[in-house]
C-alpha cells in the first residue's frame, strides 16, 4: 500500500511537470507567435512609410517638372507676344511714316510733291 502511494506520489508529480512543461512551451511558442507578428507589423509599417515617402518625393519632383515646363511655356509664350508687339508697332510706326510721306509729297499742299518720287 505504501508502494502504490509513493507510486501516485510520483505520477502526480510527473503530471505536474509534465502539465508545467506544457504550459511553458505554450507561453514560448506564443512568444514567439506575439514576437512574429510584432516584427511583421513593424516591417510592414516601415514599407509603408517607405511606399509613401518614396510616392511623395517621386510627385513633388514631378510637381517640379511640371512647373518647370509650365514656367519655361508661359515665358517662351510671353517673350513670343512680346516680339509680336514690337514687330506690329514697327510695322505700324512704317506704315504711318509710309503714308505721311505719301500724302506730303503726292498732297496738293505738298512743296515736296515733285521732288520724292520723280
């Protein structure tokens, strides 16, 4: 009887251990499950934010570009309406002297009008 008590003893004993054994390679493995999944969020969020930084720089240099090219057509545009008003007084200025001579020298009030143009 004292055999069989001592050998109760010491299978309560072993299901203990064996109880406590489990539940600590429970609490690792979920350690390692939470550890896992942890370093997965924070990879995942750093790719993220790496995604997006890299998406932001990508549209401000192509906002650059833009700008650059939009500034570049508005000046050729302005210096291109620029030259056409100088060009469309001179013409203006050319045709006025053109006519002025003309009326002087062919108007009947003209001292010049036989002298220019014969």
């Amino acid at each position: 009887m004292i055999a069989a008590t001592y050998v109760l003893v010491v299978v309560a004993a072993v299901t203990v251990i064996a109880i406590i054994a489990v539940i600590a390679v429970i609490a690792v493995i979920a350690v390692v499950a939470i550890t896992i999944v942890t370093v997965s969020v924070i990879v995942t969020i750093t790719i993220t934010i790496a995604v997006a930084v890299a998406v932001a720089v990508a549209v401000a240099i192509i906002n650059v570009i833009v700008a650059v090219v939009a500034i570049t057509v508005i000046a050729v545009v302005a210096i291109a309406v620029v030259v056409i008003a100088v060009v469309a007084i001179v013409i203006t200025v050319i045709v006025i002297i053109i006519a002025v001579i003309i009326i002087v020298c062919h108007g009947k009030i003209s001292p010049f009008r036989y002298h220019l143009f014969y």
